[in-house]
C-alpha cells in the first residue's frame, strides 16, 4: 500500500510518502509545500492544493493519512490549519483517496508506543522505522512521515473495516 501522510499547515506543509506492507515500510519521497508569507491566504491555498495535487499524481499513492487539528489557544492559526487541512484533504479526494485522520495522539502512540511523547522522540523513531541515516527535515516532513506510519501500523484493520462498510 502506497500511503501519503499530510501534516498541514498555511506557511509549510508538511508530506511523506510511504510503501508499506503492514509489516515493513520504506519512505519514497517527503518534503514540504511552503507559502509565500506575503500572499493573500487564498493564494496561500491555491499553492497547497497545486502543490500536494502534483505530489500525488507523481507518486499515486493509494490512501491519504492527515493530521487531525489540536486544539491551539490562537484562533487565528487554528483556522488557518484548519483551512489547509481542507485543502489537503479536497486534493486526496479529488484524486479519489481514501482518506483517514489520526490525532496527534494517536500518531505518537503509533509510532512510538507512547501518546506523550516528544517531538524529538517521534522524529527518532520515524528515522528507525524507515531506516533512514538522518532525521529527515525539515520538522512537518518528518511530521508528515510520522502520521503515513500511523496508517501503515492501523491502516490494514482499517481497510478492512471500510471495505465491509463500517468507518472508523
């Protein structure tokens, strides 16, 4: 299963593209999208979709694994992850992705077997998990990677339970 994991956000967001077999899983690709601070936030938008649309018709992954939004006191910045976040999502579905979120929880418990854990922590075990020699950078594509292994550990039960109609 080719996976492509979304951590998402309005000035870098961040992609990992990850083959799995539910046992094993090897990055293919991660990076960012970034926007031009300067440009009106739909235009920010437009860049994302654009962007992460040309990332995914390059490598056809077969399912997207997003960020769930946090809770983030400024109101501001949660709606312009959340925006994003729509944008990643209409790019997966314009494609005709399945399309799963995890919490931020959910990802550390994933991949580190801790829901606690430290961003230092997921980045290292993101590292071994892919056999990577170094942690990847910047931050939101390690982030991204992260969440695609959340759906590599998840994703068989998951697709399972869609294919007979119960979503999780």
């Amino acid at each position: 299963m080719r996976i492509i994991g979304i951590d998402p956000g309005i000035a870098t967001t961040g992609y990992g593209i990850v083959d799995s077999d539910g046992h094993r899983s090897v990055a293919i690709e991660y990076g960012c999208v970034l926007t031009d601070k300067d440009l009106p936030g739909p235009q920010r938008l437009q860049c994302i979709y654009r962007e992460l649309s040309a990332v995914v018709s390059r490598f056809e992954p077969q399912v997207m694994a997003v960020e769930k939004l946090f809770f983030n006191k400024n109101i501001n910045s949660a709606m312009q992850v959340g925006e994003a976040r729509g944008v990643a999502i209409l790019t997966g579905m314009h494609a005709g992705l399945d399309i799963f979120e995890y919490t931020p929880l959910q990802v550390k418990q994933s991949v580190v077997g801790f829901g606690r854990a430290e961003k230092k922590q997921v980045q290292q075990m993101v590292k071994v998990l892919l056999n990577l020699t170094k942690i990847p950078r910047p931050d939101d594509a390690a982030d991204a990677l992260a969440v695609a292994l959340c759906h590599a550990h998840s994703g068989t039960t998951l697709n399972a339970l869609t294919r007979r109609g119960t979503y999780v």
